[in-house]
C-alpha cells in the first residue's frame, strides 16, 4: 500500500509550512485526486486517519479528497475532451471503458494527449 509513504509524504510538506507560518494545529487537509493517479482514494482515507492519530500539527485533521476529471487533447486538431468520475470512470480503475486515448472525437486523428486525471494535489489546508 504505497497510500502510507504518499501520506507521510503528504504530512511532512504540509507540518514543514505550518511550522514555518507560525501555525499551531490543522484542522483540515483538501487534496485533488486523479483517476489515473494510481492512488486508491479508501486505502488513501485510511492512512490519513492512522497518520491524523499521531501526535502533532496534524492530529485529529480531516482530510477531503477531490476527485479531479480526466482530460485529454487531441495532437492534431487541438480538441479537448473531459471524461466525468461516476460509473464511467470510477477511482478503483485504471482505465475506464470509454477512455480512448488513440482518436479524436472531433477529427478521428489521434492519439490524444493526457492533460489532466493523474494529479495528486495538495489543494490547500486550513489550520489555526
């Protein structure tokens, strides 16, 4: 489960800015996760809850994952093209049924291009 080292990860870049505004305690954590980031978003929760019952900065802070669309552009024509999460595109996948990569809606070229839905974003954090 490689969600733990991302977690630390995670938790050490956001206590290292913490400590250095002056912060005491985060009370909540946003993140922005991609279909195709490889992160299972449950095996992510749950290392967050193991990592926020540790003492410090961190302990008890609510984590909120964003789930980001995936989206990709043709390299011949310049058309972009959005797959939405739901039952087409879930988390626990690493491709959907409809993710075609290899042509183009618009001009039937290809192949296109990922431009988004790999992310794992630090979105933000809200600390006191």
């Amino acid at each position: 489960m490689h969600e733990l080292s991302l977690v630390e990860a995670i938790a050490r870049r956001i206590e290292a800015d913490v400590a250095e505004r002056g912060l005491q305690r985060v009370q909540r954590v946003r993140l922005a996760v991609g279909p195709l980031s490889g992160v299972l978003p449950h095996a992510l929760d749950f290392a967050w809850r193991v990592r926020a019952e540790q003492p410090g900065p961190l302990a008890r802070a609510q984590l909120c994952l964003e789930p980001t669309p995936v989206r990709a552009r043709c390299l011949e024509c310049g058309a972009q093209r959005t797959w939405e999460g739901g039952a087409r595109l879930d988390f626990d996948q690493a491709r959907a049924p409809d993710l075609d990569l290899d042509h183009c809606p618009r001009c039937g070229g290809g192949p296109l291009e990922l431009v988004a839905g790999q992310e794992l974003l630090i979105l933000g954090y809200e600390a006191i």
